[in-house]
C-alpha cells in the first residue's frame, strides 16, 4: 500500500504527466460521445449515472489541484517577502570591497 501511495504522490507532483493524463482523458471522453450515441447508451441510467459519477470526481480533483497551485504561489510569495534582497547585496559589497582614498 506504501509503494502506491509514493507512485500517486510522486505522480501528482509532476505538472508535466497529470496534463498529458488530463489530456488523454479528455480524448478519450470526446470520442466517448459517439460512441455513446450510436450504442444507445445514453439512454441507460447505469451509463449515465457513471458518467455523472466521473463528471463529479473529475470536478473536485481540477478543483483540488487548482487550490493546491495557489498554496504553493502563496508559500513562494511569503518567502520571497520574508528574503531581504537588497540588504544582502549591500552586506556583499561591504564585507568584499573597501573604500581607500587614491593616491
């Protein structure tokens, strides 16, 4: 159980392989609707209700992943605030240079 949950954390934390998968599935779906219509099983309640089901997981999960996105740029924004760029640069300079008068 602890070899898939560190395949499934490792494979969220690729942006790169979750859109080529969101990508392939929503091909897979889009082909999905004429096949749907030409085997009637649009009007099954079954297919329908699975299809309902997917539609419903699919949702929370882009929902999820999106609100993951925006704690990390909220984690990268407090640390770069928290970073004093300036002050470490001016620190640089005054312990590597010296100001002597010229002769």
């Amino acid at each position: 159980m602890s070899v898939a949950r560190g395949l499934w954390a490792s494979v969220q934390g690729d942006p790169v392989f979750m859109r080529r998968v969101n990508g392939w599935l929503t091909i897979f779906w889009i082909g999905m609707i004429p096949v749907s219509l030409v085997t009637h099983w649009v009007s099954s309640v079954v297919y329908v209700s699975a299809l309902s089901l997917w539609a419903l997981v699919s949702g929370h999960w882009s929902a999820w992943q999106a609100a993951r996105v925006e704690v990390n740029q909220e984690a990268e924004a407090k640390r770069r605030e928290a970073e004093d760029v300036a002050g470490e640069v001016v620190e640089r300079l005054v312990a590597e240079t010296s100001v002597e008068p010229s002769t």
